[in-house]
C-alpha cells in the first residue's frame, strides 16, 4: 500500500492517492485545518520583511519554531496602528531585517513545550510579540503568556485589535483613577483609542474633552455620547478649549500626537495639572512649553509607555488588564474595522491608512489571497 501526496496551495488542499496492486486507487482531499498540521515546520511564510527605514516588501521567509514556552500562531488579522507606522519608518528598532506588526489573532498550531502553550494548541487566540517578530505574517512565533483566548462570540477581526488599544486604555482609564482628575483632555478623540477612552470615561462618568481636527469627526463621537468637542483647526481653538478647562476643573491631558498641541496643553491647563503624552502621530519635537508653567504652577509633562507600565507593575497586574480586556472587547473597547486588505496589498493598505485615519481599524489578512482565489476558481 502506497499513500502519495500532492500540496496546492491555491487552495491549501492536500490531494492524496492511497494505491493498492489489488484494488482501485482511493482519492481524497484533505481540509486545509489538517494540512497546516501535516506541513513541515521548516516550510516557507509569507511576511511583510523590513530591511531598513521605509524600506520593505512581500517576501517568503521560514516558518519559525516555537521554543519553550512559545506557540506558534497561524495568523487570520492583524491592524495597523500609529506604533507600526513608527516601525516603518524606523523610530523603534534599529536591528534589521525585521517583520513589523505588534499585535493579531489567530490559531495556535504548535506549542514549544510547556502547560499553558500546550493548553492552548487549537485554541482561537489574540497575541502580542516584541519588536522584529511581528505579526505581519502566515504565521508568528510567540510567548504563550503573551496570548489570550478569544471567548467564542469575539471574531478574529475584533480579537486582532485586543492589545494595543484596549491595554492602553485600560492603564489610562486607570492613571485618571490612581492620580484622581476629575475631568481630562484627550487629543485625536476621533480615533480607535480615543473612542474607547471616551466610552470608558462616559461609563465612569468622568467628564473628557474631546480634540479633533475636522468637523467631520466630531459626528461618530457625538454618536457615542461626547458632551465636550474642540477643533484644533479652529481659529477659536485655544479659546473654546481654555473655557472647557476651566468650566470642568480638567486637570489632564492624555496626548498622542506631540509637537505643538503638547506644548498647547500645559500652557492652557491650570495649576498642578499633568500632560500625558502616549504617541507621536505629528512626527515633531514638542515646542511651544513656557518654563515658567513648569516652575511657578507646578504643572507636569509625563510620558506614559504601556509596556514599561505592565513591566513594572509585574504579571498579576497585566492578568487583571487582560480580563477587563475580555469582559469589554464587545462594549466600551470594541474597535470599528473599517477595511481589509491581503498582505500583498500592504502599500494599498498604508495608503488608505493615511487617507482614512479615523474611519476604523485597518487590518491585514494573510488568507485574503487564497481565500479569493478559492472564490473564484
């Protein structure tokens, strides 16, 4: 008896001839769930490879091992997020080559070893990695505490988008809780994060003052319930912002766009207020700080990284994030998905994250391809 097998991987179907001398050869196809499992581990991906600032392209790289205490993880989603831009442009890292992508959900394959990587095989899962094994790929080797089951009713699409923004929303909601503001300020209110720090603040009855830069976005936050909206476009902007402070008694500001608006901030809040600043969407040095804030009315400019925040206040605390995480992903931290794209597309895809920057998340699907073609054969 001979058993011969044949890969097609337009259709990730594995076709196999079972010959006998004395009988008729009996074919059979087996499903792509069972070929992923009968595939070497040594078989090549598809990943997005960056070789140096701006510099990167669709490339065919080996499939990684898991080592103990890893998993590896076949991939379904995984967004673009303002830190991946960063990446791209080579604000993070300076060891190349590398595959960007900070977050994603998929399916656990294989398991290094150990309970938890064990536990999970099979299992739908959301993951995070560190900086140069990114998520922007077929397949991605993992911690397994760096993974979180998905429950049942939260798709791959949503489970993609469980770390970055909602992690950081959670230690946000819990800085204004730990510090006591009783009302804050947040820039690029428009956005996937800033709409789940809006919902959060609405939930806990905390008052935010919503920076948007067009007309247009103040729409979807009014939608959800935003009492409070400035336009940084706006000639009156300093004016209607310096009223709204002081109207609430704001004393923070959560800031991830940096340059000019951070300085805008503490010189407009009032005395022992605190900038938080999370991100750097304008690309340029704050400016615009007058010392004598600093110095005379006690105010403060801090930066707030997530990942040093969970480093330091250690594991139990991360597993308290995670299930906050979890019992919200479809309330106050669900993401809008506003397009999808193959991982073939990512120029396609970059590009209408630029053009689109509050419309929703953007999220790359290594299956996109093959699904299609599927489609259409």
């Amino acid at each position: 008896m001979i058993r011969i097998f044949f890969y097609f991987p337009a259709r990730q179907q594995l076709f196999s001839f079972k010959i006998s001398i004395i009988s008729t050869p009996d074919i059979n196809f087996v499903s792509s769930d069972c070929l992923l499992q009968w595939l070497s581990i040594n078989s090549m991906m598809r990943a997005i490879l960056l070789q140096g600032p701006n510099k990167f392209r669709l490339k065919q790289v080996p499939i990684p091992k898991p080592a103990k205490g890893e998993v590896l993880i076949r991939m379904e989603a995984a967004p673009i997020n303002p830190s991946d831009i960063i990446c791209l442009r080579g604000g993070i890292q300076n060891q190349y080559p590398l595959i960007p992508g900070f977050e994603g959900s998929g399916t656990v394959v294989e398991s290094g070893s150990g309970f938890l990587g064990w536990s999970l095989k099979g299992k739908r899962v959301a993951c995070f990695t560190d900086v140069g094994n990114g998520t922007w790929s077929e397949y991605v080797v993992t911690s397994a505490k760096k993974c979180m089951q998905l429950p049942k009713d939260v798709s791959f699409e949503q489970g993609a988008c469980s770390f970055t923004n909602p992690i950081a929303a959670v230690i946000i909601m819990d800085t204004i809780k730990e510090n006591s503001h009783k009302a804050i300020i947040q820039t690029a209110a428009a956005s996937s994060l800033g709409k789940m720090i809006l919902r959060s603040c609405i939930k806990e009855n905390i008052p935010v003052i919503n920076v948007v830069r067009r007309d247009e976005q103040a729409k979807s936050l009014k939608e959800i319930g935003a009492k409070y909206i400035v336009n940084s476009s706006s000639r009156n902007f300093e004016y209607e912002l310096k009223k709204h402070i002081d109207s609430l008694n704001a004393t923070a500001a959560f800031d991830c766009v940096g340059g000019e608006m951070t300085g805008n901030l503490i010189n407009l809040l009032g005395k022992n207020s605190v900038v938080y600043v999370y991100g750097m969407l304008s690309q340029e040095k704050i400016t615009e700080i007058d010392p004598a804030e600093l110095i005379f009315n006690r105010k403060k400019i801090e930066g707030l990284w997530t990942q040093e925040i969970i480093k330091r206040k250690g594991v139990y605390y991360l597993i308290k994030v995670l299930k906050k995480i979890v019992k919200e992903l479809s309330g106050t931290l669900k993401t809008d998905i506003a397009n999808e794209f193959d991982l073939g597309e990512i120029d396609t895809a970059l590009n209408y994250y630029r053009d689109n920057p509050s419309a929703g998340k953007i999220l790359l699907k290594p299956k996109m391809l093959t699904e299609n073609q599927n489609k259409n054969t």
